[in-house]
C-alpha cells in the first residue's frame, strides 16, 4: 500500500458502493416503464455498463495501476465488446432477414 | 538445469521484469478474468439471440422474484465493499481486520447462493426445466438455467476460495497478495451480476 492508499479514507469507496446499490434501483424503475423493449434494453445496459466500470476502476482498483496495464485490459474489452455487438448484428439478421439476406 | 544452476558467481541470475510492473499471480488473475469475460459474453450474447429471435418469450418474473433479487443485490455489493476493505486491511498488513472482512465476505457470499438456490426452487416449483415450462418457448428454461447457472457457480468458487485463502491467509500460509487476487475474482462476480440481474430478471418482469 502506498502513502497516498494510507492516507485516502473509505469515504470515496462508500460513495462508489452507494452509486452501484442505487443503478440497480434505476434499473427496477426503467423495468416498470411504459416505454420500447429497445428503449428499455438500451437504457438497462447504460445504467449496467456504469456499475461495472465504478465496480472495475474502484473496487477492483483498476483506476490505481499502471497506465500500460489499464490499456491492455481496456484492449481487451474493446474486443469482447466487439464480439457482442457482432452476436447481436447476426441475431437480427436472424429475426427480420436485414440486413444482409435478400 | 535447477534455478541454483543458473546462479552465477553467488549472484541470483538477471530475471525479466514483471510485464506491466505487477506480481505475476495478479496478472494471471487478470488474464484468467479476461478468457472468463469472454464465457459470460458469449453466454449472455447466446442467451440475447434467443431472447430477441423468439416472439413467445415469456417474462414470468413478478415483485415477489424483482424484491428477492435486488436482496440478493444488495447482499452481492455489499459483499464486494467488504472484500475490498478486506483486501485493503490486508495490503495494510492488518491481519486480523483483513481476515475479519474476508470472512464477512465469505458469510455474505453464503447468503447469496442460499437466495440464488431458493430462486431456482421457486422457478422449478412453477414447472420449469431446462427443457419446458408452463407459458411460451421452451428454450426460457434453458437459457435461464444456464446463465444463472455459470454465475451461481462462479460464486460457489468464489466461496470456495475465500473459505481456502482466507482460512491460509490467517494462519500464515497464504499472503495479502493472495487476498488480493481472490478479491479480485470476488469483484468479477459482481461485475457479472450487473449484466445478468438486467438482462435475465429485470426485462422480462411480467406486464
């Protein structure tokens, strides 16, 4: 642990565990919606995406190490975040027969 | 060649720097994350195609099941506070605290599998199996089984591990580098479970 770990109370880590019990509560109330599946799904994932980054950067103390390593793993979940957005492309490709089937 | 071998003159031989300047088990442990992401991606991605390709989708989840899950939330996120306090007792050389936390850990991880398996006793109550249920496609069962499945024993291993590192840990055996990495993984679970309590529960409440 360094001097800086030492002396930085808990008081920024509590803030981060209220914000990542609070995104779920948005979460319930974006579900009881009258809005679109596609709305409801894209608001669902933004406010998902938030609570793993504060959970990743802060408790899993991501935002604390070395530059070169945080790029490697940002690198890396590009990636998968790519494989994602490949799988659901092809899905509805699946559903409605777009865009890529005549 | 033993590594005594490879010692030159009473000098240990020049290693290689660690890559990215950091121990090399919580490395391993990242890399071990990353392929792991991948699983759940692809998991949760499999289980979105489904979802989206299938117009009899059922959304079975009523306040009853939405109250259980965000508890058992609640139990996951705190659980996470708590290993990182733990883990920070421990890099502190704090003993006994980061035992402590690590154990509160443990206990909460404990609760939540207990929530998790009375959830799935409730859902197989109602009549679903991997391979049928009682109101649309067939594939709800297993598409729910597998992705609370994958998570619910990741956080089996995680207990495990905390059970094996923390109960090391306070007798010497283990180091505050080892309470690290395990918190590391403890961390994932609950970065997973942002993603699953959305996509699997939360879309498909009953209308």
């Amino acid at each position: 642990m360094n001097a800086a770990e030492k002396q930085s109370g808990v008081g920024k880590y509590l803030v981060v565990y209220l914000c990542m019990l609070v995104i779920p509560a948005l979460e319930v109330v974006v579900a009881y919606q009258h809005i679109g599946g596609s709305q409801m799904l894209l608001g669902m994932l933004s406010l998902a995406i938030i609570g793993a980054l504060l959970g990743v950067l802060f408790f899993m103390q991501l935002a604390t190490e070395k530059p070169r390593f945080v790029l490697f793993v940002a690198v890396f979940t590009l990636f998968v975040l790519a494989t994602i957005n490949y799988g659901w492309t092809d899905s509805f490709r699946l559903l409605v027969g777009a865009p890529f089937a005549k | 060649m033993s590594h005594a071998d490879l010692a030159v003159g009473g000098h240990t031989p020049a290693m290689e720097p660690s890559p990215f300047a950091i121990p090399a088990k919580k490395l391993a442990m990242w890399l071990f994350i990353i392929a792991d992401t991948m699983t759940f991606a692809a998991c949760l991605v499999a289980y979105g195609f489904l979802r989206n390709a299938t117009p009899d989708w059922p959304r079975p989840f009523h306040s009853s099941t939405v109250i259980s899950v965000m508890v058992m939330t609640f139990i996951l996120v705190s659980s996470s506070l708590t290993m990182f306090l733990g883990v920070r007792a421990a890099r502190a050389g704090d003993r006994p605290a980061a035992s402590r936390w690590t154990f509160i850990t443990l206990g909460a991880g404990i609760i939540f599998v207990l929530l998790h398996i009375r959830d799935w006793g409730s859902m197989i109550g109602e009549g679903v199996t991997l391979l049928k249920n009682p109101w649309g496609t067939t594939l709800f069962g297993a598409a729910y089984f597998s992705v609370t499945g994958i998570e619910l024993l990741h956080v089996i291993g995680g207990v495990t591990a905390l059970i094996i590192v923390g109960l090391g840990y306070r007798s010497g055996r283990y180091s505050s580098d080892d309470i690290e990495n395990c918190g590391l993984f403890w961390q994932f679970i609950n970065v997973v479970w942002m993603f699953v309590l959305p996509l699997v529960y939360l879309l498909n409440i009953a209308g």
